[in-house]
C-alpha cells in the first residue's frame, strides 16, 4: 500500500459532500491538499478542518464549464511549485431530471460535458507528464452508475464519455507507477445525489479513494465505492489490488 504522507493531491469538488470527505481522509494520512472549489472561499471549511492533520492545504476556484477558468486554475498550481502527485476528479454536475425526457434540450448536454467530461480530462492531461516524470501518480475520476434513465440523459452521457476517455488512456500506462481508476460513490444524499438518496457520503469512503493508495501498477478498473463499505483502509487495497478486472476495451468494467 502508498504511503502518501508528504505528497500534494489534487481534489476537485472539495467544498462539500464527497469530495470533503476524501480530501479530510487524504489529509488524516499525512498528504497535502490542493483543494478545488467553484471559488477559493467555498473551500475554506474544508481547508480549516484539514490543517488540524499537520498538512499543507491550498485552496483554488474555478468554474468548470468555463475552461479559461480551468486553465487559470491550472497556471495557479503550477505556479505554487507543488507536484501534484494525486488527481481525484470529484467534481460533477447533473443539471436537471426530465420527466418529458424526449424534451431534453441540448443544453443539458453541453453543460454536462463541459463539467463532467472535459474539465476532468484537461485537468488530467495537464498533470500526468509531471507524473510520468517523476516515475508516481494516482488519478481517480468519479464516474455513476446510472444507467436505464432517459430522464438524466445529459449526466449520464457524460459520465459514460468520462468513463471511455479515461479507461482508454489507462491502457497506455498499465504496467507502470501511473496508476489511472475510476470510482462510482453510488448514490450518496449530497447536493447532486438529492435528500432522497439510500446511502450518506460517509459510506463512500474508502472506496472513492483506494485507487490514490494502490500499489500494483494496475489501471483501467471501477473501484465502485459499494464493494469497500465497512472495510479499513488495508482491507479495501488488498481488496482493489486482487478482485477487479482491468478494462481491456471490449466491455467497461462500471
């Protein structure tokens, strides 16, 4: 298992929810934060309870589907000199439920994509040469498993586009300390997953952060959050490392 004391992650979303949570479980273990939010103060909650780890925590904003801001965002870190050393893209978007879903309108699919597929990927593309430089990184992005439901069109087609983009880039570092995952949190009770979700953040945890703790250069596997409830944080790496399939570009493994 990584020991990740000393080393800067990258959390996008950080303010809240499932993103809060992963970002305090980092910290707990000894890593540094980068910690994302649609602005700087959104994230200072989070940073306050973070620092009480010892850790190094920077905060950043942007608004996702602006890609200047994403840019900006990117020129920021770059320009505080931390290696950024783990991605974990939990920052999402589900932008309406249409009950008249053969209404959908093409906006619901722009702002997805921007969000959910696009930002994730620039993010990732920016940092992984560093990664691959420096011989370590850990990216985990956030996908869902919806599936069957016309009414979330627009979310579920870009997380089924975040899925292919990332399980295919995967395949090119498979073998090396570049370790690239996705997880599903499943439906948590957050501002995206609504009051009337079965499940509370808490119970995705480790799952939604294993794969930053990995250590068998292995990527392109769902750490789907449900599979590690209720296990400590050695079991569900043990658990990572032996029980999932890596995507081999027939059928995603979500």
């Amino acid at each position: 298992m990584v020991d990740i004391k000393g080393r800067w992650a990258l959390v996008t979303g950080a303010a809240r929810g499932i993103g809060r949570g992963a970002a305090l479980f980092l910290a707990e273990r000894g890593c540094n934060l980068v910690l994302h939010g649609r602005t700087k103060e959104h994230c200072e909650k989070t940073a306050e309870e973070a620092r009480k780890y010892g850790v190094e925590v920077i905060t950043v904003g942007a608004e996702l589907s602006d890609l200047k801001q994403v840019e900006a965002m990117l020129s920021e870190i770059d320009a505080k000199g931390k290696d950024i050393d783990i991605i974990l893209n939990n920052a999402g978007i589900q932008v309406a439920y249409r009950t008249e879903y053969l209404s959908t309108p093409a906006s619901d699919y722009e702002e997805s994509f921007k969000i959910n597929t696009i930002a994730p990927m620039m993010i990732l593309y920016h940092f992984l040469p560093g990664m691959e430089k420096r011989g370590f990184g850990r990216v985990v992005n956030t996908t869902s498993g919806i599936r069957l439901e016309p009414q979330q069109a627009g979310y579920s087609a870009s997380k089924a586009a975040l899925d292919k983009v990332t399980m295919d880039l995967a395949a090119k570092y498979e073998g090396t300390n570049v370790c690239i995952n996705i997880t599903d949190p499943g439906w948590c009770r957050t501002d995206l997953g609504g009051s009337q979700a079965p499940n509370a953040p808490e119970s995705s945890l480790p799952g939604v952060v294993v794969g930053a703790f990995i250590d068998d250069k292995k990527s392109g596997r769902n750490f789907a959050a449900g599979n590690f409830y209720g296990l400590t944080l050695e079991e569900a790496v043990a658990k990572a490392e032996n029980g999932f399939p890596v995507y081999t570009g027939s059928v995603a493994y979500i």
